[in-house]
C-alpha cells in the first residue's frame, strides 16, 4: 500500500517490521499514532529509544536488565545457588518468575538450535551456561523450554556437552502439550511441571 507520504509510509514500514504485524495492522496502527495525542506518541517513541540505549543483557544469566552489573535476579543473594533454571527468552523468564515457583537462577538461551533456520549451537548462549557452571558450581540444570523438536535437540546437546560433570540435568514434566510455548503454560501446569521434572 502506498500512503502517498512519505512519513506516513517510513513508519508503516517500520511497524510492519514487528512480530506479527503485516501491512494491514501497520497501517491501521500509523494512522492510530498520527491520530494520537502528541504526548502520547513521544512518550511511545521514546520509551523505545529508552530500550534500546538502556536494556542490554545481564553478563551472568544473559536476561535483560538496565543495571550497570548483574540483573536483580543474578544480583539477590536470598536465590539459591546450585539450581540454574534453562530457559528459550527473557518471556520465559518471566512467566516462570512471575509464577514464584523457582528459587534458583536462571539462564536465557536466546533460542533454541534450529539448523533448518540457519541457528547452530554458536548462535546461542550455551558457550556462557558452560562457563556458568564451572564457576557457579551448578548442582542442577532444570531445561524449561518449549515442547518442540529443536527444544529437545537442544537438550539432548546441552546434556551431552556436561556429562562428565557432577551435575544433575532435568527438564519439565509433560504436562506441556507438545508444541506448546511456556508463555501460554497456566501457574498449575507450570507447578506441576516443576514438582515432577524428569531427569535426563
Ligand atoms: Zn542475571
């Protein structure tokens, strides 16, 4: 669709960049911004230069923090050491935290290895959860991850790479429908996953 401006169309393309938005909803979210109060659409533009100059990864769990060292998690010395809760996003971390269920710490993987979509283990954050847990003294890893095939072939490479070490690996009970994202997993499901993780 062409807006016949040229500001009009910049900003639909860039929303068009956005999960989940194709043109339609890019152009039907401009035209909501331009309809906007001013105030509103700076406080929009720039709550999103805020992000971007301000959140950067925690350098120990690799979740997302605006602190100058390690994130509040990573940080709060009432966690309990040993346990590191493996998990796809920084959403995941989320939902799980959010959940009060885990006491441990946790470490984002930024993805899960996916060689059909060109992601190989070096794309995401195993090198750092190696180094983690030689540091850390890790006693267990708990894999929360998504029920999908490249999930559990990340598993299974993980757990292959640490398997001289004294470490217990264990990954959420089924009670995750296959193919189902931990975003969308209710509290329940979640505690009794937990309750019951499998060892590998
Ligand atoms: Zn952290």
């Amino acid at each position: 669709m062409n807006t016949g401006s040229n500001s009009i169309q910049k900003l639909i393309n860039s929303l068009c960049k956005l999960p989940g938005i194709g043109e339609k909803s890019a152009t039907r979210l401009a035209f909501h911004i331009i309809n906007q109060d001013t105030e509103d659409a700076l406080k929009l533009s720039s709550s999103i230069v805020d992000v971007k100059k301000n959140v950067r990864l925690c350098p120990i769990c690799n979740n997302f923090t605006t602190r100058a060292d390690s994130c509040a998690i990573c940080s709060d010395h009432k966690r309990i050491s040993g346990p590191i809760c493996i998990v796809e996003s920084p959403h995941d971390l989320t939902v799980i935290e959010n959940s009060l269920l885990f006491k441990g710490t946790y470490h984002v993987l930024h993805g899960v290895i996916a060689p059909l979509n060109g992601i190989g283990p070096e794309q995401i954050k195993i090198k750092e959860l190696l180094s983690r847990i030689n540091n850390e003294k890790a006693s267990e890893l708990i894999f929360a991850l998504s029920s999908t095939v490249e999930a559990e072939a990340t598993i299974m490479y993980i757990s292959k790479l640490v398997s001289g070490l004294d470490i217990k690996i264990t990954k959420l009970a089924r009670g995750i429908p296959v193919g189902a994202n931990i975003e969308y997993i209710d509290r329940l499901t979640l505690s009794k996953a937990f309750e019951n993780r499998q060892g590998i």
